[in-house]
C-alpha cells in the first residue's frame, strides 16, 4: 500500500453481522470492521472515475449534529444518526454502539470471545441449531455437537428469534469467564449445560492437500495475518503443485491483509485502486510472489469486497482462472466516524476498482468460467488442466 496509507482500512458489506457482532466462528462469516487511525473528511468519488455520479457519502458533521441534536432532546444520539444514515443514500453505512465496535475490532486481531460455536437456522421444523463446535472451546468440552438444537440461551427461547440474535445472546457481555446456559435437544434427549465464555482465537485460512497433489487453500475472511497464512501455504506447497483458492462465502475484511494474499501469487505491481476525497490511491502486492504455480480462485456470490479486490486483482493480471459465479458487488470502502455519545459511524468514503479499472460495487466480478453445485468439481478439472494435479 502507499506510504502513510491506513494499514488496517476495510471494506465490509453492511450490517451482514448486525447484532451478533461476530461470532467469528464463521457462521455467516466475518465481514470485518474498519480503520483506525485518522480519518479523511466526508468523501467523494474521484472525478472521472466510474463512480464519480455517485452520491452515497455522508456529511459527517450533520451527522454530529442530528447526533447531538438527539441527545440534547433526551433521545438516543445513535439511533438518530442510524435515521441519518439511513436516509443519506449510502447504503453500506452503519452505526455500531461501543461495545459492537470493541468486537469488531477484536474480531479483526483473528479472536473473539464466546463459547465456540456457530449457530444457523435449522432446515426441519424451524428454530436453530449448531453448525459448527470450535476445537477446544467450551462447547465441545461440554460434548455439544454439530446438529445439536439449541432451544434457549439463559431461559430465553431462541426459536423464533433470528440467528444473529442468538449468537448476539451467546456472546453475552463479552467477557471471559461469564456463564451462560444452554438448553441444548439432541433427538429425543434434552438437557441444560452451563457454559463459561472464553477468549478464542479463529483460523480464518485452512489447508489441505487434495488427492490429485493440488493444494486447497480456503480463506473465510481476511482478518489481520490471513494473508501471511496464504503466503505460507503457497510456499510450503509442493513444487509443481497448483492450488485452488477457495474465497466462496469470503465476506471481505483487511485490505492489506488481501494485498499480502495477493502477493503469494505476484511479482509486485497493482492489486487495486481506490478514491478517498475524490484522491486516487493505490494498492500493490510485494514482489516476490509465485507467479509460475497454477492457480484456480473460487468464487460465488458470497465473494465479497477484500475478497473481490483479490480476485479482481488476480484475474485482470492473468494469474489466476476464475471458476464458480459473479460475486456480491461491494466495492466501496468505509472509514469510522466517532459520534458524540461514543457510538461509531462507517462510512463511505470511496470505492475501489480492479487493476484494469472495472469498478466492483454494484456489479460483481464474473468468473472467467461459470460453475453452479459443481464449483468445485470443475475448479479441480480446470487445475489439472493447467498441469496443477499429479
């Protein structure tokens, strides 16, 4: 990235983790949180870019004043500057209040605090069940299971509420070593557990080795070193060995950790570029890369933002085929805002596009070879094709 350019700015789709604020289990996977540091004045699209028409930023100090406006009347300064924003045309942003921006933050270190579960609507008869128990997390201590249904969390039934609000419930206050109980059905067996919240650490990137030789590398969410895990597992790859880069249901998170991604693969040069105050800026990969491995990137329309400017980057480089289908189309990057009741606004404040100047928000990127059920399945054909299996 550029020099004096904010190292942890991100680009997240809105509110795909309102309430729950990151199980970080990766339940609907983590669609991160934003920079830090100084932040730019209401933004703009470049003039001459394709966004330039647009109009979704916001005027951030109305948005102080409605703000404070608010609270001076005895209301909630963040739920007036939710209307603000709402209204304002910019449909990525969103207000958080302390707490749910603590846990994105925290989220974007790879850790969060909870009871080591992902939770998701069951398919049969409704309400909610576990999808997910994290290796050494207080749930599978306590024997809990995948396919377990969970019937209330603390003596509040959970059946008609929505999965965020349950993860939202199992979080908690946040803090390690609180209790929570469970009421948890497996068959026709029912019974509470009580659980104690732990820190837990998360693996956004996993490796395998598949039976062909290649190499599956499967990224969830660009949180802070999912970059370097990238970088590592092209390294320790066999020689000759291709790799199938998994970004299906990747909701976006560090830029910069999707620029290192980027450069397992590159020699350097552009990865993306971006508009801030109507400022154009840039994003490029280190050098270094392997540019000679074959290398095949899923995607589908859970591919969204960071994971969109990478396989944006790698696509228009011809370094990658791109296999699966068009992505979700958020290509517009957000920067907070504090308000004065504490709260935190993201806004937008540019948009990114891909090296060869294709912007992405709204439209997506549409794989070089389209792929339903059988993404995968064809994604491997493809790699050997390119002399990527054994």
């Amino acid at each position: 990235m550029p020099a004096g350019a904010d190292h942890r700015l991100c680009i997240r789709p809105r509110g795909v983790l309102r309430g729950a604020v990151l199980t970080l289990v990766f339940t609907g996977v983590l669609a991160t949180a934003a920079a830090t540091g100084a932040l730019p004045r209401q933004g703009a699209a470049g003039a001459g870019s394709p966004d330039a028409a647009r109009t979704d930023t916001v005027d951030r100090a109305a948005l102080n004043r409605a703000a404070a406006a608010a609270m001076a009347d005895g209301k909630s300064g963040k739920q007036a500057a939710e209307d603000f924003v709402s209204r304002s045309g910019d449909r990525w942003g969103a207000v958080y209040d302390k707490k749910e921006y603590a846990d994105f933050e925290q989220a974007l270190d790879g850790a969060y605090t909870g009871v080591g579960l992902s939770a998701g609507r069951a398919a049969a008869g409704g309400g909610v069940k576990v999808t997910r128990v994290q290796p050494g997390g207080p749930a599978e201590r306590a024997g809990l299971r995948a396919g377990d249904r969970l019937v209330s969390v603390d003596g509040r039934p959970v059946g008609a509420l929505s999965v965020s609000e349950v993860v939202s419930l199992l979080r908690g206050d946040g803090v390690p070593g609180s209790a929570v109980a469970l009421r948890v059905e497996r068959g026709r067996a029912a019974w509470t557990e009580t659980l104690l919240r732990a820190r837990l650490a998360t693996d956004p990137v996993t490796v395998r080795r598949l039976d062909d030789g290649a190499v599956l590398i499967k990224v969830a969410a660009f949180t802070k070193g999912a970059g370097s895990r990238v970088r590592d597992a092209v390294r320790d790859a066999p020689a000759g060995a291709g790799v199938l880069l998994d970004l299906r249901g990747n909701a976006g998170g560090l830029v910069a950790e999707a620029a290192v991604a980027a450069s397992a693969f590159l020699d350097g040069g552009l990865v993306a570029t971006y508009d801030v105050e109507g400022e154009e800026r840039a994003v490029y990969a280190d050098g270094g890369g392997d540019t000679g491995r074959p290398l095949v990137a899923l995607i589908d329309g859970g591919t969204m933002s960071a994971a969109e400017l990478l396989t944006g980057a790698l696509q228009d480089r011809g370094r990658a085929v791109t296999v699966g289908s068009r992505t979700f189309g958020k290509g517009s990057v957000q920067m907070p805002s504090a308000l004065p009741d504490g709260s935190v606004a993201e806004l937008t404040v540019g948009h990114y596009r891909t090296p060869a100047g294709h912007a992405v928000d709204g439209r997506g990127i549409t794989p070089d070879l389209t792929a339903g059920e059988k993404a995968e399945e064809r994604a491997r054909t493809v790699l050997s094709g390119l002399g990527g299996g054994s």
